[in-house]
C-alpha cells in the first residue's frame, strides 16, 4: 500500500455529494472553474472516494450523504467524531499508529533548548 509509512487517521469522513450538485455549489460561490471542476473527472473521482472504505478495511472511514441540509451533514459529522472520540476512552486513550507517530515527530522537531 502506498500509504503504509503514513499516520493511519483516526477518523476519515467522506461527505458524499452527487458531482452535478456539487458544480452547482461551485458555481454559485466561485467566479471562475478549476481544471479539475469538470464532471467526468468528478464523477470520476467520487466513485474513487466512495470505493476507499472496501480498499482500506482495517480505516476508519465514513461516508456521510452531504446532500441533506447543511445542519444535517454537519450533526452526522459531528456524530461520527464523537462515536470515535468515544471508542477512543474505552480504550483507556491508548494512541494508535498515527498519534504515537505524530507526538514521536512533533518531539523530534521540537526547536526547544534541552
């Protein structure tokens, strides 16, 4: 797997969103399009997303439906972390791969004097 030196994050939340609706969203905030805001490679790339979960079993990801109402995806993230952050005390806040990397970096890269 390319990322198996990478921090595996504890949580991944995929908000899914049709790519017609989601141009639609584009265009009413942006001015001009990016190369990439073209539906093919939109669709394209949200299949890709929605086929991660069955490629990385063993992560944490969730795909929340972002076309609901904005109160409504954001309760259903907000679910999500807290149902994680949860599961996270019930093993008595025991890190895993990611943050034990990440403090291991964070010290490592700490301009402290010692």
């Amino acid at each position: 797997a390319l990322h198996k030196k990478l921090p595996i994050p504890n949580l991944t939340l995929i908000l899914d969103l049709p790519a017609k609706t989601a141009l639609k969203r584009i265009h009413k905030r942006a001015k001009h399009r990016e190369l990439f805001e073209k539906i093919e490679f939109m669709q394209k790339l949200r299949k890709k997303y929605l086929s991660l979960p069955k490629l990385l079993p063993k992560e944490n990801i969730k795909t929340i439906n972002a076309n609901a109402p904005t109160q409504k995806v954001f309760a259903l993230a907000v679910k999500e972390i807290e149902k994680t952050l949860s599961e996270q005390r019930e093993t008595k806040g025991k890190p895993n791969t990611a943050k034990k990397r990440l403090t291991k970096e964070n010290k490592n890269n700490n301009p402290q004097k010692k």
